[in-house]
C-alpha cells in the first residue's frame, strides 16, 4: 500500500474528534472533559461552577451566531 498524506485537504473529509463527555460532579459544577489524545497525559479538564452555566450557554450560542429567534437561555 503507497504512503498516503493526510494533511491533504482535499481528500481528507472527516478529521477525527476526541471524545468529549459533559456532566455534573459531586459538588454540582458542570465538567466539561475531553479525552486526552496520544501526545497528552491526562484528559483536559472544564470545571463550570453550577451558576455560571447559563451565562456559559448564552456566550456560545452568541459565539455560535445563533438567530436572536432563539429563545434565551435563563438559569433555573
């Protein structure tokens, strides 16, 4: 089999993602966790403090350019 470039854009059509998982821990914080890949020692790691969540969403739907039609995102 001949060597093949992947950094070749124009044949390349899906790049791999790692793993990200998202949840709560014991404390209440919102963890954003992504899998670590071959050149990293450990998972990289978000910790969101529980109130702060919605103001999290309401910047990456705005970062995202979402249409203001949306409704905004409003703490519990």
């Amino acid at each position: 089999m001949s060597e093949f470039d992947w950094s070749c854009s124009e044949s390349v059509i899906f790049h791999s993602h790692a793993a990200v998982a998202v949840y709560l821990n014991a404390d209440g914080d919102l963890v954003i966790r992504q899998k670590q890949d071959e050149y990293e020692d450990e998972d990289s790691v978000v910790i969101i403090p529980r109130d702060m969540v919605p103001r999290l969403l309401n910047r990456i739907a705005s970062a995202a350019d979402l249409k203001q039609s949306q409704p905004k995102l409003v703490k519990k």
